[in-house]
C-alpha cells in the first residue's frame, strides 16, 4: 500500500522532467524506480538485454549504462527478500518438538438417553459427569419439548422462508443458457434418484417447470 505520492525533478542528460513517485514504507532492493511515464517523457529506448537507455538531447543521443555487476547483486537481494532462507535442521528440531507435545484433545464421556419410550432409538447423549439435580431438570425439559426435535425428514416437511430459503442469484437481463446434461455413474444416479424421491414425497422439495428457460440452447448468437 503506498503512503502517497511526491513530485521530484529528475536530472538525465542534462534534461530536467518533473515526475510523480509512489511512496511506499516497505524494504526494497531500489531507491527508485523509474516507470513507463519517465521514459514516455524523455522518449527514451530501453534495452535489458545491453542494458542501457538512449534518449535524445539538445546536444545528442545520450546513453545510460547498467552496471551488470550491480544487477546480479540487486536480483539476489530481491530473491532473498521475497524467499528468506531458514535453518532446515532448526525447522526439523521444531517439527520433532511440537509432535512430541502433540497430544489429542480428549472428550468427556457420555451416556446415551432414550427421551421417547414409544421410540426407543430416539435418543440424547448427556455428559455422565452432569450431576444431579441439573441432569434430572434438562431431561424433563428435553422431553417436553420433544417435537422439536426432527429424527426424519418427514418430521419437518415445510420450513418458513422466514427461517431459511434458497435461490440462484442471476441477474434477469442475463440470457439464460440451457447447459448440457451431465452423465452419473449408474450407482450414483440411483443415489441421486433416491434422494430426491425421498425429499419429493415429504414435500421438501417440488418440481419447478420454466419451459422458456429448458427451451432456449447456446446458438453462439
């Protein structure tokens, strides 16, 4: 991010331009850096290959020479910013320390409780450390409300838009483009067919006709 930008004269050749420089607060291999409108200004020619700049004068052509000893240096420089070097074997030492006070994080236990006798695999995991008379009271309320809970999908067959909703986010000036159509392995196709069988006759989901939309194709118009 730059702090701001300053306006310095620039002296090459004997030819003086005015050019705006990016400040930034950040290391960097240069002290400036000359960019396209500076050598726009002075119609200069560049060559990284020679090295050098040509530029035109009152009094000639003048030529601005690289150092090629003080290319390599800076290219280093700049390869060492962006890459530090570390210490392999200090990085190893580090990886061994933090595997040997690697430890998992354990989990309480827990008793499995059945909250509906009518329904004996509708059940509750409670922490067996819970005591008494805390344990007794969230029970009584877990089963009190009890239809809150949705042990299936047709527990829950419609959910108010208030809650939850779902829709594509296109925009409608677009021209819509009927995709082509995807081929699932057998397996996966009856997956797929299964579920959404499922979710159709609970009511979750319901088919949406756009006979416009499955109409158009992808002429390339």
């Amino acid at each position: 991010m730059t702090m701001g930008t300053i306006r310095l004269p620039v002296v090459a050749g004997g030819v003086t331009k005015i050019v705006e420089f990016s400040v930034t607060n950040h290391p960097a291999i240069y002290n400036v850096i000359m960019g396209t409108p500076w050598i726009n200004a002075m119609r200069a020619v560049p060559s990284n290959y020679h090295l050098c700049l040509k530029f035109p004068t009152p009094s000639g052509i003048k030529t601005i020479w690289g150092n090629q000893k003080e290319s390599r240096m800076c290219f280093l420089t700049d390869h060492k910013l962006k890459n530090p070097v570390t210490d392999a074997r200090a990085d190893q030492l580090k990886i061994a320390e933090s595997c040997e006070t690697h430890t998992e994080p354990e989990c309480d236990a827990v008793d499995s409780v059945c909250i509906d006798k009518a329904h004996p695999e509708r059940r509750v995991e409670i922490g067996v450390k819970l005591e008494e008379p805390l344990k007794s009271k969230l029970l009584s309320f877990i089963k009190e409300n009890i239809n809150t809970f949705a042990w299936r999908a047709e527990d829950m067959p419609g959910i108010s838009i208030d809650v939850t909703c779902h829709e594509l986010n296109v925009y409608p000036i677009f021209k819509p483009i009927k995709q082509k159509r995807r081929k699932l392995r057998p397996e996966r196709a009856k997956a797929v067919n299964d579920e959404v069988e499922r979710l159709l006759k609970v009511g979750s989901i319901a088919e949406a006709k756009y006979p416009d939309w499955l109409t158009k194709k992808n002429n390339g118009k």
